[in-house]
C-alpha cells in the first residue's frame, strides 16, 4: 500500500488516488495530420518501463488534482511527485 | 484425568477447571492452558492423520510452527477451520473435532495410502489422475474428502469484527526480550509505539526460560517490564494480536483476537480486530522456530520439539513423558532435557551428534542425573501410534556417516531439535533479502528494503544478554533516527552462559539407498519427505521453486515454518550444492491464517457498499415502488398499484405517459457545472457536436467520445451564459466522466480557465413527460411555456412556488416533456407539488423500466447496454451529431481503417415475425439458415420490451452492416438454444418524425 | 422560506435512530442540516480574485493548503482554486455582488451536501476507524481540514476545537452511509445524534 505524496495535500494513503497511466503523453496538436501508424502510436503505444517510469495520478478521495509521480515500476518507490505546469501548447501558425 | 499435569508449576490457574472436548470425548484443563496443553495434559497421542498417507500424528511443536494439531473448533455458524492446538487458547465449553481420520484417529482406513505409498510420492495428483480427463471431477470428490481441510460454516457468522487504522512511530513485532527492550526503549525516548505479540502473554521465549534476570525469574523480570511499558501513555500493548502481513511502505496489518480466548461466541463483543499500521518505523523480532531433524520415522505420535517440551513443563505444568530421549545437535536443547528430569522424569538420555565439549549445558545436565552419548544419531523410532523406542547408531560427524549397527533404546517420549531458524517472514514480505549464514547455519536478514530492523534470534542473536542488548541499542536508534532525545536504559544483569556451536545434521542417513529406508519427513502438514525432494530432482526440478510446487514442501497452512529449512538443505545435498544457492522460497501474507470474518470487518450487510438515494426516495418507498441499484443508487423500477404485476405496471405506466402524463425522478444523472471563460474551448473538445455555434439557453444531446472514437458517455447539455454550461452525464458514469473531464483539462490543457463542479446532489431532475406536462406545469410557473416561447431544446430559468428551478425541454421519451431541476431539499416538496397538480390528467410515476421502454420505442440507447466500448457515433446512427469542422477528442480515431468498414455493427431495430415473441436480451443472430462449419454470427441483442403503445415486441440490436440489410430476416438464438425468427428494422419505431416532443 | 418544504437528508435517519442505553455517549453527533454551501472557484495568482472574494464575502479565502477560515462563515480549502464556504448568510446576498468581470465562478451546493458535528473524546479514535488519514492528537490541529475517505465515502473533516470537535461534511447521497457508519462504528463507544434546526 503506498503512501503518494499530493502536491497540495501532502502525504495520503493510496486509497485516497486513482491512477491515469502513463505521463507526458502529449495529444498531437493536429490530429489530422497524421496517419494512422502515428496515430495508432499515440493512441495506443505505451512504454511499460520496467524502473523509473513517470505516471499521472489523481487525488480523487482530496483535492481532485490531477500530478506527476516518478516511481519505480520495480520496487514500487516513489522517487517525487510535481504538479503539472500550467502552460500553453506551442502551437505552430501554419504561413 | 490429566494424567500428565504435574503437581505444581507453570502459569495456569488450577483453581479454574475448564472442560472441553476432543472428537466428542470430554477433558479437563485449566485457564491458561492451550487446547494443546490441555490435551497433552490428558495424555491425549494421537490428534491427526497426515495429509496423504494418513499417518497417526501427535502435538510436535507450542506455537505457530505447529503442523499436525489443526483442529474445527465449534459448531453451526460460528465453527472455524484449521485452527491450531497450540494457539488455540481453552475456555469453558470449548469443542474441537480433528479434521482428518474416518472412521477414528486411532484406526484410519485410509492408512492403506502408506503401505502403498509408492502410488503417492511427489506429483502424484499429476500422474495417477490423469485419465480418463472427465473422471476429474470424481477423483477431486474423493481426494479432497481425503485431505480433510475443515469445513466452512454455512450460517451467517454472527461475530462482529472491525478495523482499526493507526499511525506510529515504531511497530514492534514480539514481545520476547529483544522486542520488550526494543519498545521500552523507543517508548522511553517520547516515540508513539505499538507492541504486538501472537501471545496471551508478553514474553516469548522467556515465558518458558529458566533463567535469572537482575535476580528475578524471568516470568516475573517480564512482568515488571511490562507494567513499565503499560506506564508509558505512548506505548500500546497488543497481545494475541498477530502481525500476519507487511506490505509497502510501512504498512503492516495486526489481527488481534479479542474474545476467542473467552468462549465461542461472545454477545456485544468484537470478536477479532485488524489493526491496519503505518510505521515510520518496524521492528522485527519475531523470534526464531525449532527445526526437526530428519531420519526415519520423525513423525511418530511422540516426537516434540525441545523447545515445546519447556514451554509445556515450565508454562503449562505438563510432563509430556516419563522416559524422554532427546536427540540434538546443539546446546539450547538440553534444557528441555533439564527440564523433564528436574519435573520428574525417571531417567533422561541425551543423545548428541557431537563429540563431547565443555559447556555449561553439558555440565548441568550431567549434574541433573542425565545421561548422555556424544557422537550418536537417532537412525530409526520404533512404534506406530505412539513412539516406543529409538534404534541409536554411533555417528561419525568428520564423514558424516552413521554406523550400520544400532541399539534399540525404550522410551515414551522422543525430543529432538535441529538447532533454530529465524523467523525472517515479515523481514521478507517487506521486501528485504536473507542470507545463508554459515556459522550459524541458518538464514539471517541481509538487506532491507523499508525502515525496518530485525533484532533478536529472528536476526540470529541466540544468547539472552545478546538479545536484550540488541533490543536496548535498536531502540535507541529508531528513537535517534526520528530526531527524539534518547532516553537510554541499563542493559538487565543476566547469567553468562557457555555455550558450543551447534553442528548441522541435515539427513541422519545419507545414504544413497536413502529412498528405501522408512520416510523421513520434512513437512508434515503435507507429507512430503526427503525422498519426494530426491524424486524431484531426478525428474529434472532443481530451482527451490520448482521443486517447491512440485513436492508441495512448505504449502500447508504452517507454510513451512519446520519443515523449510530442511527441504532447502536436502536439495542442496540432493544437488551437490552449498544451500546459500538454493536461496528462499517467497515469504507471503498471511503470516498464520486470517480469518474471512476479520478481512470483511463491518463492511457487510447494507455497509458493504453505499447505498444512495435521492430526495424524492420517500415518495417511491410509500408508493411501494421495487428499486434497482443503478451505481450504487436506489432508483424506482416501477409503481405497482394494488397488486399488479411487474408487466402490467409497465404497460400502464407507459400508456398514461404516452396518452396524458408521466412523471419520473432523474435525480440520479451526473450533473456537472462547466464555467470559465474558456468554457467553450474546453467543450468544443469533450463534444462531437458544435458546441461554439449554441446560442445561450440551447440544450443539446451530446456524445463524448474516448480519444479512440469510441462513445463513453452521453447526456444532454445546456449553454446557461456565454461562458457557462451545464452538463449531464449518466447514472453510472458520473464520477468516471468527472475525473476524465478534469484529467484533459489539468493534464493536457491548464492553461485553459475551465472549472468543472459536480452538482449530482445539489440538485434534483424531476422529468415531467406527456402530452399534458406543459398544461400542468404552466399553473406553477410564470414563464410562458408555449411552443414559441419555450420550444424543444431550450431552457430557462423560473419558479415553483416561491423556489428557484431550471427548466429545460428535452425529452428521453419523444413526448412533449420538460425537465425540471431543484435544490435537493426542495426536490420532494415540489414533486409532491405536481403530483397535486396533475391529478386532473392522471399523472402516473414511473420507474426505470418503463423509461427503458419509452426511450427503446424511439431508439435512444443507453450508453453501456447499447454500446460497449467497441461503438462509435456512427455505428449507433449519431453520426449527423458529429462535427466536420472542429477537432474533438476521438475525431482522428473515426478516420482510421478500421472505423470506416463497411461491416462495422450498427445498431438497428428488431421486430419479431410472430409479432408477439420477446427475444431475450443478449441473444445471437444468425442466418436462418446456417452455412457448414461454424456459425456466422452478425451481432446480438442489446435491448428488447414489449411495447404497450404498438402493441407488440420491438428490440434493438448491434448488427454487422445492419444498414444494409433492413428488412432481412435472422434468426435469436438466446442462452436456451430458443430460436426466434426476426426482421431487422429501422431503429425507431415510434414517431419516426418526432413530432410529439415538438408538440406546439 | 417556509421550514415544512424543506426536506433534509438525514430527516429519515433522524426519525429511525434510537439512542442507545449508554447514559453518557462518549460521542455526540450533531446534525445541522439547515446550512448554506457555496462553492467558490478561481485562480490564486489573480490579485483581482482574492480581492473580490473576499469583498463579496467579507471574509479572506484561507490560501494555506488544507487549512480552514472562521469569521461570519466557515471557508474551508479544497483544492488550488477551489474553496467551500458554509454559511448561515443568505446566498443570494452574496451571489448579487459577484462582478461578471472577475473570474470569480461560484455553485450554490445548498442541499447537496450535509454537516455532522462531533464532540467527544473518542471521536479521534471512531474516526480512525474508518480513515487512512492520521487524525490523532498533534497530527490533525485546530483550524486544519482534509477531503479524505471515511470507509467507503468521501468526506471533508475539520478540526474546530480541542474538546474535540470535528465538522464532517458530506455529499447528501453518502450522508445516510456516514451516518449508519458512525451509528454502528460508534456503538463500542457510546454515541448520540441529535438534529439542530
């Protein structure tokens, strides 16, 4: 049972998130610019890392946040955990 | 008559006689007496039969270690299984039943598995049962009767167990010396400490020691510490209180047995507790288990423990023998020797695998009158249901051989001990490494994963000064490492005792012909013996694993606390390997078995999940309206008048809403509050539609698609203000769509300004649907409902008798109908209100069937009975909701190859030919008339009712190119193999042009 | 607003429950079912924010993670931009003065979410049943609050006083759970509920 420490709320049991994958999967800013195989890597491909692995998690049971947690997939040790940057897309403006 | 109970000793109280029984025989005992010492005490041999070849077998250890005394205690609801003799503390009344043995233990048919135990070594489930495959079943009957595993009870438990979450700075684990000194020394220095021991008593090894501490007996030396550890108000003393379970992060659970020592079942009590512990800190000291020494015959009714020999003599006043012989090959075990001829015993041999040295054991066991024999081994036990005598062998430790000759020896008691191995089990669950020690000959705690430290003989430390040193410095670091003032104490004045290192005898005979000697146990709980590892190892298993499952070595309920060690030793030997290779077998909770009761806790019955009901619930409850659980609420299913049937509810209900007025509580729809001036943006991606291009005081049906075009969920939403919306979601997906909603938003998009708050309780939907909600609904509100003013898809603001409510004209029926929301705590006031009010048109409530009927009628679907996950927008026929213009999460995903096949499914209708048959729910289609090899199957049903207002049976269906093929005909197939022959049709069979919720 | 229309969630809990034997409960729970919530939403790092909210309100919006305000109401932190304020102020007084210009967005959440107070000695070690969180003496201090679990519901818990005296605040839909968990959890140690009107 892990302990995850919230950004906001602090250190809280387990319980008390919910998990969201992978992170630092970034929605394509053109979707239809893409092919299927590309967007078929985006949709679907994971990497599954066996060791240090960043993950999104939620504090769903406190302040609904959505954070970064970097944890060993191997020994199950959450190494930080940061708030998500509040920054805009860089968005490319077609010439 | 307790035959064995000695005059006087041991810390039971004889003034309290308790009776009990053993397979319907009646015994004595006292208070303080375990179920095994009582039944020792009695002189009780034989209290088992051995798993597979149902031999007799008798007590062999005093605690958690024990692998032959697993007993049913009690009867009907409250009877437990695989209970253990030597934990089970006796009370008045108690009733035990051995588990294996038919017709008796003492003459067990099944006993014919020994002679012919060729037929059962190690996989033999593997090899004998195989064939015929289908006979399976049979032999499974039988072998499981075989086995005698206890029995579940079949009533209700009516015990009461509860958990309790707590957070300490040190979670100590054994109350032996190393763990008092642990505990009195962090508890001394300020830190919040939490104590625990299996026992009833705190003490462990001490509570059977003969030996001095600061001058007092140890049962006394433990008592005054133990009032200075109850002093202390940050310390907490936890007895029979099992730590069976250390998980990630410090995270340890304790089950603590509060009234099993007090009588079967104890009215108003808590039975059993689970402490669920955060530690910044642990402490293991668990102690170390006796190991057996293995040579043929170990198993006879008879043969005990040392280290259970003490504890029944000095703890229980129970002499288990008169002419003991123990056979060691260490020093700790001659005090039992000491103990049996200082108790009484006529005449004591010893018999050591080790050439004679000096040593203060040797010495006082000769001072005592015992006699001994260096250099000899035990090489076989005489005796079938109860031990009679030993064959005795010269031992030759340089070669490790025992001679062929032996010297048979009388005797009524055979002690024997292998030397100790620490109890590393909670130090391995945490994650931390053990380490074969080769001085010590056992495993030892290497490494740690957690904050966790192992003291005491569970980390090898086997002398008394040693370990209460151990304790003292442990103590004072965990006290250090959490920054408190250390409180030092003085180390207690012990005896220094000499002591020769002991020698390992893994296999008294090791000869190669080994296989063809009497067995020679190494678990007894699952009857596996040295040959079985040797058979292991021929056909081809060498990793401890493997070899594990194989033999089943260390998979009983003992979990191999005696007989694992040697096992892995035998290998080892078996493999011309140092043990160190061979390495541990996995340690996993739960350290002794839990019982179900105490895992459930108060969570059953109607705590076992939240039950959520809307404001309006008191009206359904007095209406005597059937409720459905729809995630984790109770809605109404339908409203039965008088006595009707389900059927006929439905059938009025659906007519008195079509023809004049039907009125439902939706309170259950998740309700989501979106604003924010990039309110738009952010929906624009959420919704397929056009969500920029809603004027203020539009609704909308909105579908949200995961981002592999595939629907998720779906609802109405409204635009309130230009940077304000109101989403609804469904029933069961209120809390998913939530935490998705805001995972886009914080994660993909923050720096967008959009805040989503739920509104699901705040307010109450009451749908108000037919051709008459607007009449009736006009007398109440001052907004001008009329069809130009008010048209569908619009909402407003208004009031109900002074209350503030939304208003919106949206319709999951096809009928002229309006939503209206409320503040909760008005909800059932204003139902009450337009229940009053449409009584002139007979307003009918209706439940969720009937909403299920009206919205199949028009071929709304119901997101997760229609789709699953595998339906986009356009296999369900809403493809005119999705927008080419914009991007949206799952656009991309509708263009791939496979979302634009041309034999996707699709939803359409189904009409049965007869016109009369409901086709189950569920059900296949296929081709009436099916091709050779296997049947095509293009899809299935997903909702099916009669339908009152048509008068006949109508279903949806998920079709391959169901499009294409309207008009066709297939055939049902549901679960009973029943056929029934179908059209496929359009999906909506009511109103085809919708006219009716535009009613003007 | 006339009492009788309304209808409170724990109404029926209320009118079912029937004290225990135990003379001197060790816990008592009150149920305040007739209070204001208003839900208050908007950026931390807008100055314009902060001052309107606390114009509007006439108290300051507790910044510190996880702690709560008390002046005319009880402003309780939820999450980086989200606050709860429980009143017995007329809502509709303070949603008039909000300014369409700010980015200040607040939810009426009356009726959707239900108060229990609870004294006593024992309430640390009742709430220990059913939370994760460490709620123990020095650990959980006055002024502080936590959105946690309490068993299978989500609650808000705020420390008031040393007597102690905890606020719970639940989503109505879970109030009858909660209620029926501290009425069974509590029976080890006496326990009382009475509604406040």
């Amino acid at each position: 049972m892990l302990l995850i420490k919230c950004p906001w709320c602090g250190v809280r049991d387990e319980t008390e998130f919910s998990y969201g994958g992978e992170a630092g999967i970034e929605r394509p800013l053109k979707p239809e610019d893409l092919n299927d195989q590309e967007w078929a890597d985006y949709l679907f491909m994971r990497k599954n890392t066996r060791g240090l692995f960043l993950e999104q998690w939620n504090h769903s049971l406190g302040c609904r946040q959505w954070f970064i947690v970097e944890r060993n997939t191997v020994t199950y040790e959450i190494i930080a955990t940061s708030k998500i940057k509040n920054e805009a897309p860089d968005i490319q403006v077609d010439a | 008559m307790q035959i064995n109970r000695l005059k006087s000793g041991g810390q039971i109280n004889r003034d309290k006689t308790l009776r009990f029984t053993f397979n319907g025989q009646s015994y004595k005992g006292y208070l303080g007496d375990t179920l095994a010492s009582a039944l020792l005490a009695n002189g009780v041999d034989i209290v088992g039969r051995s798993f597979k070849y149902h031999r007799p077998r008798g007590i062999v250890g005093s605690g958690a270690e024990e692998p032959n005394a697993i007993f049913q205690i009690g009867s009907g609801a409250t009877t437990e299984a695989g209970m253990r003799a030597t934990q089970v503390e006796l009370y008045d009344g108690l009733v035990a039943k051995s588990e294996k043995g038919w017709p008796s233990l003492s003459f067990d048919i099944a006993e014919v598995n020994d002679w012919c135990s060729k037929l059962f070594g190690a996989g033999f489930y593997y090899k004998t049962f195989m064939y015929p495959a289908k006979f399976w079943k049979i032999y499974e009957y039988f072998l499981r009767r075989m086995a005698g595993l206890g029995a579940a009870p079949r009533e209700p438990d009516p015990d009461y167990y509860n958990h309790q979450n707590t957070h300490c700075d040190v979670l100590v684990v054994g109350a032996g010396p190393a763990g008092l000194m642990a505990a009195l020394s962090a508890g001394k220095s300020g830190a919040k400490v939490i104590i625990a021991d299996d026992q009833a008593n705190f003490g462990g090894s001490l509570l059977a020691s003969k030996e001095l501490i600061e001058g007092l007996t140890a049962d006394k030396w433990v008592s005054s510490q133990l009032q200075m550890l109850e002093e202390l108000p940050n310390v907490t003393c936890l007895s029979r209180s099992t730590v069976f379970g250390y998980y990630d992060y410090n995270f340890l659970t304790i089950n603590e047995r509060c009234t099993n020592h007090l009588s079967e079942f104890t009215e108003g009590h808590v039975r059993q507790k689970l402490w669920r512990v955060r530690a910044k800190r642990v402490v293991l000291a668990q102690g170390a288990f006796e190991r057996p020494l293995v040579f043929p015959n170990n198993d006879r009714p008879g043969v005990m423990l040392a280290s259970a020999v003490s504890n029944y003599i000095n703890r229980y006043g129970v002499l288990p023998g008169k002419n003991p012989i123990l056979f060691t090959n260490n020093d700790s075990a001659y005090q039992a020797a000491i103990d049996m001829k200082i108790a009484g015993a006529k005449s004591v041999l010893v018999v050591d695998s080790r050439s004679e040295q000096p040593s203060d054991m040797v010495d006082e066991a000769r001072n005592n009158g015992i006699e001994l024999q260096f250099d000899a081994v035990i090489r076989n036990v005489i005796g079938h249901t109860k031990v009679k005598g030993v064959e005795i062998s010269t031992y030759d430790s340089g070669s490790n051989t025992c001679a062929a000759q032996a010297t048979k020896r009388t005797c009524d008691l055979l002690i024997y001990s292998g030397g100790w191995s620490p109890a590393v089990h909670l130090h391995s669950q945490s994650g931390g490494i053990n380490k074969w020690d080769d001085n010590r000959h056992c495993f030892v705690p290497h490494t740690t994963k957690q904050a966790s430290f192992s003291i005491g003989s569970c980390n090898g430390t086997w002398s008394l000064e040693d370990c209460l040193k151990e304790g003292i410095a442990c103590g004072r670091d965990v006290a250090g490492s959490l920054n408190l003032k250390v409180n030092d104490i003085n180390l207690p004045i012990t005896k220094k005792i000499k002591l020769n290192p002991m020698m390992p005898l893994w296999q008294v005979i090791a000869e190669n012909s080994v296989e063809n000697l009497p067995k020679q146990f190494l678990d007894y709980q699952n009857d596996t013996t040295v040959s079985d590892i040797y058979l292991a190892v021929r056909e081809g298993y060498t990793g401890i694993e493997h070899v594990k499952r194989y033999t089943a070595l260390g998979f009983g309920t003992d979990q191999g606390k005696l007989g694992n060690i040697n096992g892995m030793a035998i290998l080892a030997i078996a493999l011309g390997k140092p043990i160190a290779e061979i390495g541990t077998t996995t340690f996993r909770p739960a350290y002794t078995p839990v019982s179900f009761g105490v895992c459930a806790g108060e969570d059953i019955g109607e705590m076992f999940e939240p039950t959520r009901k809307t404001a309006i619930h008191d009206f359904h409850t007095e209406s005597k309206a059937p409720f459905e659980i729809v995630g984790q609420w109770l809605r109404p299913w339908y409203f039965p008048k008088d006595d009707e049937d389900m059927s006929s509810a439905v059938i009025r209900e659906c007519l008195a809403t079509r023809s004049s007025l039907g009125i439902m509580d939706a309170s259950t729809l998740g309700k989501i509050d979106v604003c924010g001036k990039d309110a738009v943006t952010f929906l624009e991606k959420i919704y397929t539609h056009d969500v920029a291009k809603m004027a203020v005081g539009q609704c909308a049906y909105g579908v949200m698609l995961g981002e592999d075009g595939m629907i998720k969920d779906d609802g109405v939403m409204a635009r309130l203000g230009e940077n304000h919306f109101y989403l609804t979601t469904t029933t069961g997906g209120a809390a998913t769509v939530m935490s998705w909603l805001e995972q886009w938003l914080q994660t993909e998009w923050p720096h967008l300004t959009v805040y989503l708050t739920s509104l699901t309780d705040q307010l109450s939907t009451i749908a108000l649907v037919g051709p008459n909600s607007r009449r009736v609904l006009q007398k109440l509100v001052d907004a001008d409902l009329s069809n130009d003013n008010f048209p569908f898809m619009k909402t407003c603001k208004s009031e109900i008798a002074g209350l503030k409510v939304d208003l919106f004209r949206v319709s999951f029926s096809g009928e002229l109908a309006f939503e209206i929301n409320v503040n909760s705590n008005f909800a059932l006031y204003i139902w009450n209100l337009l229940m009053v009010t449409g009584r002139d048109f007979e307003i009918t409530p209706y439940g969720t069937e009937t909403m299920h009927v009206l919205r199949a009628e028009k071929g709304f679907i119901i997101v997760g009975q229609d789709t699953d996950g595998s339906i986009n927008p356009h296999d369900a026929g809403l493809g005119w909701l999705v927008s080419k213009e914009k991007d949206f999460i799952g656009k991309r995903s509708l263009e791939r190859v496979d979302s634009i096949r041309s034999d996707r499914k699709q939803l359409v209708g189904l009409l049965s030919v007869d016109n009369k048959s409901v086709i189950p729910e569920g059900a296949q289609l296929i081709e009436k008339k099916s091709p050779s090899g296997p049947t095509p199957m293009y899809g299935h049903v997903s909702s099916s009712y009669f339908s009152p207002v048509l008068g006949h049976p109508i279903a949806l269906a998920l079709i391959e190119s169901g499009r294409n093929r309207i008009g066709d005909k297939l055939l049902a197939i549901s679960s009973d193999a029943k056929a029934i022959e179908v059209t496929i049709a359009k999906p909506i069979f009511y109103d085809p042009k919708g006219e009716r919720q535009h009613a003007k | 607003m006339p009492n009788e229309i309304k209808g409170f969630v724990l109404d029926d809990f209320i009118k079912k429950y029937r004290p225990s034997n135990s003379t001197s409960p060790e816990i008592n729970v009150s149920i305040k079912p007739d209070v204001n919530y208003l839900n208050i939403r908007g950026s931390v790092n807008d100055r314009n924010f902060l001052e309107h909210a606390e114009s509007i309100l006439q108290q300051a919006l507790p910044l510190e993670f996880n702690t709560f305000t008390v002046g005319d109401h009880h402003i309780y932190w939820l999450g980086p931009n989200e606050w709860l304020v429980v009143t017995d102020f007329d809502l509709d007084s303070i949603l008039q003065k909000i300014s369409k210009k700010i980015d200040l967005y607040a939810t009426n959440q009356t009726g959707g979410l239900t108060q229990l107070i609870l004294r006593g000695n024992c309430v640390r070690s009742l709430l220990a049943r059913g939370c994760t969180l460490d709620v123990s003496e020095g650990n959980f201090l006055i002024g502080q609050c936590a959105q946690t679990g309490l068993s299978k519901a989500g609650i808000l818990l705020a420390l008031t006083d040393s007597s102690p005296s905890f606020n719970l605040i639940v989503r109505r839909s879970f109030a009858e759970y909660v209620g029926l968990w501290l009425e069974q959890s509590g029976s080890e140690f006496g326990i009382n509920f009475v509604q406040e009107h």
